[in-house]
C-alpha cells in the first residue's frame, strides 16, 4: 500500500469502551471504523477533536472542525482494530473531561450556565452499564498495568434507568439515537442507517 499512491490513510475497525473494561458503546452514535494512520502529505490535518484526519488546503492551524474547502481522504481498509479507552476514566476524571469537551463544543457560555446549577460538581454517570454491550474478550498485554488500577467499579451503576442522568446527555443517551440503534440492532442485522462516513473508500 506504501506504493500505491492512491491511498492516504488506513481505515480501522474501533471498539469503544465504555465505563469499564467489560462494556462498549456500539450503537448509531458511535463510528465503527475511522482513519488512524495517513501518508505524510502537508494537506494532511486531523479533524473533529482529533477523531479522524481530512484534507485542509492552506490551514491556518486553528479550526479543526471545519467543513467548508476539506477534503475526504482515500483510504484503504486494514483487518486490524482500535481499542479506544478514552472513555474508561474515573467517573470525577471523566466529569472534568465532558466539562473540557463541552467548552470546545458548545462554548464557555454554555459551560458557565452548567457551572452556576453546579452540574459539575456531580460525579459522571455513565448509565446502566448492563443495558450495554458486554465484552469478555482479551486486551492488549501493555494495558495490563494500567488496568489494574481500575478502582471506580463501585461507583458505577448496573441497575437503573438504562440512560445516564447527567444533564448533558451524550447522543446515544437520547430516545432518537437508542430507538434507531434498536432498530439497527434487532431489524437490520447491524447495517447503519445513514451512517456518515469521513473518507472515500478505495476499491482494492
């Protein structure tokens, strides 16, 4: 693939933990694949919070979530996949990580209101995490370190309304998203409903 210069990214599967090392999100919400290693060209920027990677001709290195003059990148599919933990905190680490996201998303307007209802002096819960896909397979042996250190089990809920009480929901807490991912799950045999894409998929 090195020599072939059609392509400029690698596209892998993800899963996404969720809570703790036995639960992942995998509903609509959630992208199952995304681009996480791109051929070294200066148009080459990451994109939307460093999610994924796009084409941005002359950027000025400020706005990362921009739409207008970008460009997909051409990628070829990997048989490989992310473990992506950036959701398995302590649930006060993860609560001063939504504040931090919501700041960059939603403004310092938004965050101050939260701030004045004292939202943030709430721990994060992450909902029912029974209602959520299990895991039970291995992890990579460098995470063994790390995983020990999971100490928060107690402070997670696994009974309960299935969605989290947090004022700021996350998207796949909301009754759209959870009815379209029951649909996706139950009817269509996991196939996504419009589901958005950040690359161009090359035929190989």
């Amino acid at each position: 693939m090195l020599d072939d210069h059609r392509v400029e990214g690698l596209l892998f599967r993800y899963r996404h933990f969720w809570g703790d090392y036995e639960h992942v999100q995998d509903g609509h919400c959630w992208y199952r694949k995304e681009i996480r290693i791109v051929r070294n060209l200066p148009e080459v920027h990451s994109w939307e919070s460093a999610q994924s990677f796009r084409k941005i001709p002359d950027f000025e290195g400020v706005n990362y979530r921009q739409q207008a003059g970008t460009y997909k990148l051409h990628v070829a599919d990997v048989d490989a996949e992310i473990f992506h933990y950036g959701w398995v905190r302590p649930p006060r680490v993860m609560q001063n990580k939504i504040k931090a996201f919501s700041t960059n998303h939603r403004g310092k307007e938004s965050v101050e209101a939260l701030e004045a209802t004292h939202h943030f002096d709430r721990i994060y819960d992450y909902g029912n995490l029974s209602k959520d896909t299990s895991y039970t397979g291995t992890h990579p042996a460098v995470m063994q370190p790390w995983m020990a250190t999971f100490d928060w089990k107690e402070q997670l809920r696994f009974s309960g309304p299935a969605q989290s009480q947090n004022l700021l929901k996350a998207n796949h807490d909301r009754f759209k998203y959870r009815v379209i991912s029951w649909i996706e799950k139950n009817l269509l045999g996991g196939r996504r409903l419009g589901e958005f894409r950040n690359y161009i998929l090359l035929k190989r």
